[in-house]
C-alpha cells in the first residue's frame, strides 16, 4: 500500500498516456482502423467513400485517393503522394513539382499519418 501511495501520480500518467494512444490509435492499434482494414463497418466505408476526394500525385501523375495518401505541405499547401518515395523526390525539389494544378480538396480538414 506505502507503494502505491508513493507512485500514485506515475499510474496516473500511465494510465492517461494509454487510454489517450486508444482513443487517438497512435501506434496502439485502437481507436482508428489503419488503412484498407474496415473489417464489417459497412456504414464507415460508405461514409469514408463519400469524403473522399481524388488528386493526381505531382511526381509519378498517378490519380489517387486522400484518404490513404501520404501527404506534405510546401508554401501552405498540401501535396498528396502515392508513395513514399514520390514524397520524397518531391521534398528534395520541391519547386520542380509544386504547381498550381492541385488544389487542396479537404482545404479546412486536418490530414496526418503518424504521430
């Protein structure tokens, strides 16, 4: 019991710090499905489907959904990639491949891989 008395603000931390990687599925596994899994959630693909908007990939041209495109922002604007490797040709010469031509389709909505 002195234990958990002495250690009661670390189990708090610990136990927020988990429940908080649940919720936002930050390297978990919970709370957010990776991308192609939607298991039975037929109401969650239809959903998805809708929001989603397709874009051409600045490196390669190769027309792509959002949604499960990684993403890099250059003068304010965002750029969708098919792969990594596109991103990072484009990283290294940015004003090669940034062009006026692709437009933000989610201007106002957040799009992060990772943590």
């Amino acid at each position: 019991m002195e234990w958990l008395a002495q250690n009661w603000i670390w189990i708090l931390l610990v136990t927020g710090f988990f429940f908080m990687m649940r919720r936002g599925g930050c390297g978990m596994g919970g709370g957010m499905k990776s991308h192609g899994q939607h298991g039975g959630d037929t109401q969650h693909s239809a959903e998805a489907d809708k929001s989603a908007a397709t874009v051409t990939d600045p490196v390669d041209k190769a027309t792509l959904d959002t949604a499960v495109a990684l993403t890099s922002v250059y003068r304010g604007k965002t750029y969708y990639f098919a792969s990594a490797e596109n991103r990072a040709i484009f990283e290294a010469k940015p004003e090669q491949y940034a062009s006026t031509d692709q437009a933000d389709p989610q201007p106002h909505k957040s799009h992060h891989h990772g943590c």
